[in-house]
C-alpha cells in the first residue's frame, strides 16, 4: 500500500519541532506508519528527492535503526529488500551533500551486515571496485569516501576481500601526488578501521609494515594542513603498537623521530603534539628496549624536559586529571620510562638536566625539575631511596623557599609525590620539611580565611601537607598540637569557604593515619564541632563537607582503641545508612564513602555493625549488583522513542517519547565507545567489595545469610574483569573462598572447590589470552593468602599452583630452557612479579607434606641461586633472601638439607651494602636456625659473628630488628649454643623495635621463655624489659598482633606475680602506669 511521501515529509519535520506535544503526536504517527512496509520505501524517496537535509538524515537514521535488527529486515519481503539496496547504491552517487552521504552510508552498512552472512548483495563490492578503480579521480576519490565510512560503520564486511582492500589502500597510497589529499586520508582511516581484521594475515601485516614510511610522510604534510586529519593517521601507528608492533620494529626511529618532531613544536596543534607524546610512551611501554639500542632515549627525556619547561600560565596543570596539553602527556612519557626502565639506565639522563636547572636557575626549567621527580618517583621508588633521596630533598627544600611561585607550587607537587611513593624513608626529613610547611600554610592562611575560594598557593600546601603526612609512620607526635590547633581554627570559623574547610578535614584525615593513638586527645574536641554534619537533610552546598567528615570518621574508627571511639560508634553507622537512604543515582562518592565507615567498624567493632547488618549488606550488594547491570549495558543502545525498535523490542519502549534529532555516530551496538567513569564510580564498587571482605573475615555465623548471594555476584565481577576495580574482586573474593573452608561440612568443602576452580581458570585464562605479564600481582597476593589461610584444603589445587609459581620465576631469570626476560635494562616494576611469585612459593608450606615441599624447593634451589648471585640487582637478591627465609618453616626436618646449601649463599649477604638485602639475609639466617634445629647448632658460631660485625656498623632500625627476631629464635631453639651474657643484655637494651613490628612476636616469645628458664638478667634489667613491654603494648602500630599482646601481658603479669614489689618501685610515665595497673 503506498504512503503518501508528502505525509512522512510532514512528520519528520513535526518529529524535529522544539515542542514535546507536537512531537509526541508525530511520533505516534509515525509509529503507526512504520506498520505499513511501504513506509520504508518512501523514506528512502524522503532521503532522494527532500530539499531538507536535515529530513533525509533523519529519515536515513530512522531507516537504520529501525532495520538494525536481522530479523526487522527479513520481514521485508524480498522485492521491498531489493528495491532499497538498489535504491541506495543509486543515491550514494547522486547526493551532493556529505553529510547525507555519511547516513546513507551508515545504513548501507547494516544492512551489508545481514546481506553478506547470507551471502547476497554482491553489487555492493561491485559497485566499490568500480569506484575505487576508476580512471576518474572524482569516481576514485568518492570511493575511498565510501570505503572509509563503511570501514568506520562496519569492518567486518571487508574481511572476506582483506588482501585485494589491503594492496589497492596501499597501490593508492604510495601513487597520490598529493599526500594531503582526502584519498590519503581516507585510506589511512580505511587501515586503522579493519587492522584487527589484518592481524592473522602475514602478507597483509607486511604490507602495513611496509606503508609506515609513506604514513609518516602524510602526517608530517597534513601537520600543518589539516592537524585534526594528521591525528586520525596517528591512530594507525598507534594501533599497529597494540595489534602488531611487530610491523613496526623496522620503523621504530623515524617513527620517534617524526613523533618528536611533531611533539617539540610549539607552533602546531596541540593534540597533534600530544598524539606525537603519546606514541613514543607507547612504544616505550611496548619495546622499551629497541628504543635504548637505537640511542633514541637520551633524545626523548631531553626532549619531554623541554615540554614540561614550556611556558604556562597555569601554576598547577599537574594536578588536573585527564588533562590532554603537552605538558601533561610529556610527563606521562616520563612516567612510562621510570615504569618501564632501570633507574641506573634513565636516571644519569635526567639528573644531568636537572642540575643544568639550577645552574642556571631558569624558573621554567626548575619547574621541569620538580615535575620530572614528581612523575618518576613511582617507577623508580627504590633506586631513589637507595641513590638519591637526600639530593631530591634538598632540592626540594631549596623549592619551598623560592620567590617564585611556580617554581614553588613545582616543588610542593614535587614533595607530594615523593612522599607518596618513597616511604616511609622519605618521612624521616620530617623534621627539615613539616616545619617549612607549616610556616608557610599560616603565611597564606593569614590572606585566605575569608575567601571564597582557596588559591592556587594555598591547594598546593594542602597538597603537599596531606600527602606528606599521610607517608609517614609515626614520628608525628611532636607537630599534632599545631597541625590541629590549625585545624579547628578553620572548621570552627564560619567565614572559612567551604573548600577551606573541606581540605582541613581531608588533612585531619590524613593526621588520624598517621598519628593514630596519638590522636585520641583531639577526637572528641574535633568531631563535636563536627558534629553537624553527621545528620541528614543538610544543605546541597554542605554536602561535599559532609563525605569528608564521614570519611573522618572512619579514620577515626581505624586508629582509635574501640573504647576511645565508641561514644561515636552508633551515630556513626545510623549516619552512614541515614545519608545512603537519601542517595541519589548520581552520589557514588556518598555511599563510597559509607561504605568505607562500614568497613573500618567492621574492622575494630563487628558487634556495634551487626544489628545493621541486613540493612548494610542490602545497600553493599545492591551496588554491585547495580555496577554489572551498568556494564552490561554500557553499550547498548539508549532508543529515544519506539519507532527505532524493531518488532521484536520490548513492549515498555513504546513509553518512551524523547527523541535523537541528530546522530551523533555513538549509538551503534558494535562501535567501541569511550566513556569516562567517574573515580566515585569505582571507587563506590572497590569500598563495597572492601565492606563485604571485612564483615566475612570479622563474623562467623552472622554472614552466612548473605554468603551465597555475595559469591554470586562477586563471580560475575571476576568474570567481568574491570581492570579499574579488579584488585578490590579479587581480594573479596578470596575472603570469600576462605570462609567457604571454615564452613563445617561438606557443602561448604563443595563451594570451596567450586570458587578455587573458577579462581585458578580466571589465572590460566588471562596468562593464555596475553601471557604471564597480564596476572595482576594482587592475583598471586590473595593466592598466597588463600594458601595460608585454608591450608590443606588446597591440596587438590597444589600442583598447578606449583607451575605457576615456577614458570613466573623462571620466565623473569631464566632456566635451562630460556635466558629469561630481566636484564639491566628492566624496571622496579618488572621484579614484582617475583616477589609475588615468592609469597606464593613459601605459602605452599602450608598446604604440602613437608617431603612433598622439600621436592618442590629442591627444585626451585637453582633459581633462588640465580636469583642471589652477584649479577642480581638489589631487588632480586632481596627477593631470593624473602623465599628462602619464609619456605625453612614448610621444609620441617629436612630444613637441614637447606642449610648446606644455602648457608654459603645467605651468610655474605648479611652484610651486603643493600639495606633490604642485608635485612632478608639476617631473616633467612633466623628462620633457616629456628626451623633447621640440631642440624645447624654447627653453623652457630659462624651466624653470631655475622650478626656481631652487621650490629657494630649497622644503621637501619630495621635490620637491628631483624638481628634480634633472629636472636630470639636461635635462643629458644638452641639456648646452650648462645653466649646468653652477651647476647641478653645488648637485646634487653635496644628495644623495644623500632621499625619490623611483626618480631615483636617472637621476640616477647623469647623474654617469656628466658625469664621461665631464670634468667639472671631478667631479674636485673627488670625496668627497661617492663618498659619496652609497656611501650609495645600501649602503640597500636607496634602491637596490633593478638599473639603478640599475649605474650607481652604473660610477661608483665609473671613479673607483677614474682616480683611486685619491684613492679610497684617502678617510676613509670602516667600512661604507661595506668597500662601496667589494670594488666
């Protein structure tokens, strides 16, 4: 039945009408017209003869939608299908206007995707051949026009003909005259759009590698020509990185060449720039090691310095995430070489530029300095503690007092990023940098109290102080009355904005970590100032002040004695769930923040959570629940009104009366959109999985109503493998598996078995898809903590658990059967893995008879060589040391096979130059002594001379910790093999620890076992054994393990029982005293 093309014309202009009456009848008219099949047709005539360009876009996006289903096009009868293919092969040719063309060329595309799986439609290629191969450059140039949307649209549809595209993009490419001209271009995009496709083609891949010269030669043309066409060419470089960097070996210097070029040059477009930045990160990341053979490093940091040493008038561009300047993507390219080199093979560069800095005192290239530390102190962290530490913060010092105030806010970045990466060694400058700091911040605060928003200066302050504090561990105690003091002065004035106030709390947050027991004189006068904000309803304004206290709160609750906090435990979980009852949609960062409370009670008070549970679980899981239906849906189209929906949608789409009045090109189910998630997003996710974790580990029975709803979804998160949240999955999930193993009966036996085998498939399939490198280290973390946590329930996983282990050392240092990846060359970040892969290793011990565990070391045993030898970095070494000191207690009697064969290894590097090497050496020592018993008595001498000559001449707290942990364990094992005279009293008065809180342990063990045993010395030096105890026991930092506090209290309570009188003579400080009465 015909329809009336003067009706549709009407509708599709009432449908573009900015009155929502008027288009909600139209899109019921036209509802009711897509009923009739004949409507398609006259669309298309809409789309041939309309004056309106906008109608015929329209009409074509219609068509499209409406037909993007197969079966929607099916139901077309086969003389309807025809007359629309032939009508719009017809069209393309004789539209003028481009952006028609585009639309129509959309819809062609869909419909090439039903027509070619059934094998139809060969005119289509036909008609592009003829267009690509005639001798009419118009008709040639309209092809490439053709060829490229389609590609955009749908690059399936060349898969089958790839090889014939492939040679005409690149006969048509190295032919053009003009390499600017709209052919180039096209094509260009052509190969970037079906390169996916190319990957397992060899010949086709050959010729991608081929076209790279001519690529380059087009870039640099339209660079000054056309910069947005210039960056669409780059995307090909960039994808040939990600699908075939083989392709580009051969071209790998002009392509950082031209990409430098481009990137140093100021009088061209920005992104362009940063596109040139961008690429040569890439192939840092991807062939970091070709890139130092072809002598092209030291030209690249050179030349990234000069970026970051370019004018700005922005003080603080580095703070600003997702910025796209070049400055921004320079220091990103820093980052990517701290990441992906040896510190040793980069930091010479780097150091050279920096002391030119300030040779010269250029206040530009001082501020390139500052921002460089700041940007490679992540991927570099140790080498910086070991080799530069004290000149990086001398520099920065130097920073801080400069006149100029870019330089300044540099250096206070600078300071921010160090600390947060180069602890906890980097807080012990403290002294030298907080008072600095806090000068400065009164300074400024003087200026700053009534205004309405901070400055730029005093966000830096605010920066560096919250980060800095937030680094350190311990050592605040001295700078809490002024730090809080200032605190409460500005929460407390209500003329301070709102930021102000918010980044005070953020500092306080921040203080409370750090500080921790320290900062229970300040609670209360704190938060009963704050005490507002913990009720619902509170003005929109005052809501982001709100979150802060909140997260307060949890600070609060995490670092307090339960006692301290529990006036505030009650309002704080009716607050939380108040707050998340009144939520909205878009509020992830008010119940990120909930959630995290939840966590922290959960953490020090399960009992106060537990009458909330069923309210806290339903919100936790409800988000989770809510995340994967986002995901799922993150690409799915939204249909504005029901005429886009084909037949077979939904009834509820007919509700919907919006509409698209343009197509932006997004709304394809296939097209890899890019979205930005926001940090609240995923942060929300990662604090409801961490609130889950948490209340599994901290109830029994209580969780088990909720045990198999949270398996379930936290499944589906693995699955799903968001790599923003991954970390926080993996961690619940292993919770979950080890309540599984704590469940009595065999069903729970079932589920553990059942979540162990869905968590070892995650492993294979993620190492089968891209290889050992893609395990996330959290993976092997919670590995190792499920295989000390649930034991020999593992057992039936063991073997496979065994070669993963083994292949990831041997893949990094090599074995029989290959060289092995590291080499000078590789990074802090490319040693992890081994780390990891120790825990793992040692972790065994818990699940295997020792016999079986002795085997499997055994053969580990040339690696660990390997991995101690002199050749070794620092970090290998150290890591060799950590897997063979934490395996001695897995190999019970036959650790004395260990000791002849590793002692030779261990004992020299007891007195290495490297701190974490020396302190490894000295914890193998104990360990290999504790558990090796009798077999090593003979070895004793040599071990107490080692730790004599390292005590003399050592620095490192924690190594003198690790020194007196292995002591005590010699001395329990073997108590007649240790000169006790010389060894007790040195003991008795070094401590307590300073640094390696997990010794207190065994060292408490030790004093108990020497004042049973009646020690002489126990009796004499009574006051300071009493007093390192009662300082132990009193810091929550250096006591927080149970065992630990059970050991110190039996000592204490021993000494009251045997020698009161002693015990009451004491002159104690006030709070130690009180500890000691109510013990």
């Amino acid at each position: 039945m015909f329809v009336d093309i003067t009706e549709i014309e009407g509708i599709l202009t009432r449908l573009l009408a900015p009155d929502n009456e008027v288009i909600k009848q139209a899109t019921d008219e036209l509802t009711l017209a897509l009923k009739n099949p004949h409507t398609y047709v006259t669309l298309c005539t809409v789309i041939s003869s309309s004056k309106n360009d906008k109608l015929k876009e329209y009409a074509a996006l219609i068509l499209r939608k409406k037909l993007y289903k197969r079966n929607a096009w099916m139901n077309l009868s086969q003389e309807l299908r025809e007359q629309i293919k032939q009508f719009l092969l017809k069209t393309i040719i004789d539209e003028p206007s481009i952006e028609v063309k585009k639309h129509i060329l959309q819809f062609i595309a869909v419909l090439a995707k039903h027509e070619l799986m059934r094998g139809n439609w060969n005119e289509l290629f036909a008609f592009i051949e003829s267009c690509i191969k005639s001798n009419n450059v118009n008709e040639r140039q309209f092809g490439s026009f053709v060829v490229k949307n389609l590609s955009d649209y749908y690059p399936q549809m060349f898969e089958s003909n790839i090889t014939t595209f492939v040679d005409y993009f690149i006969q048509t490419l190295n032919s053009a005259d003009d390499c600017t001209s709209d052919v180039v271009y096209n094509i260009i995009s052509s190969m970037n759009n079906i390169i996916e496709l190319s990957i397992q083609v060899p010949q086709v891949i050959q010729a991608y590698s081929q076209s790279v010269p001519r690529v380059l030669e087009v870039i640099l043309a339209l660079s000054t020509t056309n910069p947005d066409h210039a960056c669409d060419c780059f995307e090909l470089l960039g994808s040939m990185c990600e699908f075939s960097i083989q392709a580009l070996i051969p071209h790998l210097k002009p392509i950082v060449q031209v990409s430098a070029q481009l990137a140093g040059n100021t009088n061209i477009d920005e992104t362009l720039r940063c596109n040139g930045i961008n690429l040569i990160s890439t192939i840092i990341r991807s062939k970091k090691k070709v890139l130092v053979k072809l002598n092209l490093l030291n030209p690249v940091i050179e030349l990234m310095f000069s970026i970051l040493s370019e004018e700005t008038d922005d003080d603080t561009w580095f703070l600003e995430e997702y910025a796209l300047n070049p400055m921004s993507a320079a220091g990103e390219c820093m980052a990517a070489i701290a990441d992906e080199l040896s510190a040793s093979t980069f930091m010479p560069i780097l150091i050279k530029l920096i002391d030119a800095a300030y040779t010269t005192q250029d206040p530009n290239a001082l501020r390139a300095s500052y921002t460089t530390m700041a940007f490679v102190s992540d991927g570099c962290s140790e080498y910086l503690k070991k080799n530069y530490l004290k000149q990086f913060v001398t520099a920065i010092k130097m920073g801080l007092n400069s006149s100029n105030e870019t330089v300044k806010s540099a250096a206070m970045y600078a300071l921010g990023e160090v600390s947060q990466y180069v602890q906890p060694q980097v807080s012990t400058y403290a002294a030298e940098i907080l008072p600095e700091l806090m000068k400065m911040f009164k300074e400024k605060l003087i200026v700053e109290y009534t205004k309405p928003e901070c400055s730029s200066e005093v966000r830096m302050i605010f920066y560096a102080l919250d980060k800095f504090i937030d680094s350190m561990e311990g050592g605040i105690d001295e700078y809490l009355p002024e730090m809080t003091a200032i605190v409460l002065d500005i929460i407390r004035n209500e003329q301070c904005c709102i930021e102000l106030k918010d980044k005070a709390i953020t500092i306080m947050c921040s203080i409370v970590k750090s500080g921790g027991d320290a900062t229970a004189p300040y609670f209360i006068p704190i938060m009963e100032i704050l005490d507002a904000y913990l009720k619902p309803g509170i003005e929109e304004k005052l809501e982001t002040l709100q979150i802060m206290v909140i997260q307060l709160l949890s600070e609060f609750a995490a670092a307090l004695d339960p006692k301290v906090f529990e006036p505030y435990l009650d309002i704080s979980l009716k607050c939380g769930l108040a707050l998340l009852q009144e939520a909205k949609e878009d509020q992830p960062e008010v119940r990120a923040v909930c959630y995290g409370l939840f966590s922290s009670i959960a953490r020090v008070s399960i009992n106060h959570l537990l009458p909330y549970m069923d309210l806290v679980m339903q919100h936790v899981l409800k988000s989770l629940d809510n995340s994967l239906i986002a995901d799922n849906s993150f690409n799915l189209e939204k249909k504005k009104f029901n005429a886009y929906s084909s037949d077979d949608d939904d009834d509820d789409d007919d509700k919907d009366e919006s509409l698209i009045t343009e197509d932006d090109g997004s709304d394809d189910a296939d097209s890899d959109d890019f979205a930005y998630v926001d940090a609240h997003v995923m942060e929300e996710k990662d604090n409801a999985c961490q609130t889950i974790a948490q209340i599994a580990q901290s109830t029994g029975d209580q969780f088990l109503p909720y045990l198999n709803n949270s398996f379930e979804i936290v499944s589906k998160l693995l699955q799903e493998d968001d790599e923003d949240t991954i970390d926080s999955v993996l961690e619940l999930y292993s919770q979950i598996c080890i309540y599984f193993s704590k469940l009595p009966d065999n069903c729970g036996q079932e589920s553990l078995e059942k979540a162990l085998e869905n968590f070892l498939k995650y492993g294979e399939k993620k190492i089968q898809e891209d290889g050992f490198p893609a395990l996330d280290s959290v993976y092997l973390d919670v590995l190792a903590d499920m295989l000390k946590e649930i034991k020999t329930k593992m057992i039936k996983y063991a073997e496979p658990i065994m070669i993963l282990a083994k292949s990831i050392l041997a893949l990094k240092i090599g074995d029989a059967n290959n060289p092995g990846e590291l080499d000078e060359l590789d990074s802090e970040n490319d040693t992890l893995p081994i780390e990891y892969a120790g825990n793992v290793v040692s972790n065994l011990s818990y699940v295997l008879p020792p016999q079986v565990f002795t085997e499997y070391f055994l053969s580990l045993v040339p690696l660990l060589k390997k991995l101690m030898s002199k050749e070794s970095s620092d970090l290998l070494r150290a890591a060799g040391l950590a897997i063979t000191g934490e395996s001695a207690k897995g190999l019970g009697e036959n650790a004395s096979g260990l000791c002849e064969i590793m002692f030779p290894l261990v004992i020299p590097l007891a007195e290495d130059e490297d701190d974490t090497v020396r302190n490894n050496a000295v914890f193998a020592l104990g360990e290999i002594a504790f558990y090796g018993k009798e077999s090593v008595y003979k070895y004793y001498p040599i071990i107490l001379n080692t730790f004599s000559q390292v005590v003399t001449k050592e620095q490192r707290s924690k190594v003198l910790d690790n020194i007196y942990g292995a002591l005590a364990r010699m001395i329990i094992t073997n108590i007649e093999g240790i000169p006790l005279d010389h060894v007790v009293p040195v003991m008795i008065n070094y401590l307590p620890l300073h640094e390696d809180f997990v010794e207190n342990l065994t060292v408490f063990k030790c004093l108990v076992y020497l004042f049973e045993v009646g020690n002489p010395y126990m009796v004499s030096m009574l006051e300071p054994v009493i007093k390192a105890s009662l300082v132990t026991l009193s810091d929550k930092r250096k006591c927080y393990d149970d065992d630990a506090k059970e050991e110190i209290i039996k000592l204490l309570r021993m000494y009251k029982r045997d020698f009161l009188d002693k015990c009451l003579s004491l002159t104690l400080p006030e709070n130690l005293s009180k500890l000691f009465n109510e013990i």
